[in-house]
C-alpha cells in the first residue's frame, strides 16, 4: 500500500520524484525505490513524506484512507472532536506550518 500511496500523493501534487527527492535531500533512485517497493523508508524519511505531502503517516502505510494528518492523531479519543474543534486545530496547524515556513527560510 505504501508504494502506491507515494505515487498517488506526489502525482497529486504534480511533481517529478526527482524534485521530490531534493526536497527531501534524498537521492532519486533511493524515492524511486520507495514507488516501486523495492525499498521503504526508515521511519525518520516516511514522517518526512508525510510532513511533505500533508498527510498522516497513517495514510501513507494504508491504516486509514483519510488524508488529514489531524483527524488520525484525536480519532481513538473517548470523546471525538466536534466539527469546531476539528476545524479551529486545522486554522492552528495551518498557522504553525506557514510560521515554520518562515523561520525556515530566514535559516537558509
């Protein structure tokens, strides 16, 4: 399920594995490996896919075919979000990544 999950997303996003890969800082073939099944990633390299695609790591591996990095983290609560709380964590994840976004380019 991975390998197809990989693809699905990156061809979601419109970009080539070679792009991917130097975003990631990883070499082609070792993505192109992951597509293909021949190789999967270390735990360390699927968070950062998942992180990259803006999906949960849940998704990738096939445990859930919901997208939302969010809704994987809270769905085994005892009490389940409501819909406004579902959405006010969305507007606060959104507003952390383009903050991180920011600090990160004032790195480089």
């Amino acid at each position: 399920m991975l390998k197809e999950r990989l693809k699905y997303c990156r061809k979601k996003r419109n970009i080539t594995q070679e792009k991917l890969a130097a975003a990631l800082s990883i070499n082609r073939s070792t993505y192109a490996k992951y597509e293909t099944g021949e190789n999967e990633p270390d735990n360390q390299t699927l968070k950062m896919l998942a992180d990259y695609f803006d999906v949960s790591v849940d998704f990738l591996l096939g445990r859930t075919d919901d997208e939302s990095p969010i809704s994987i983290a809270f769905s085994h609560r005892k009490d389940p979000l409501t819909k406004e709380e579902e959405e006010y964590l969305e507007r606060q994840l959104e507003e952390f990544r383009q903050w991180r976004k920011r600090f990160q380019q004032q790195d480089e």
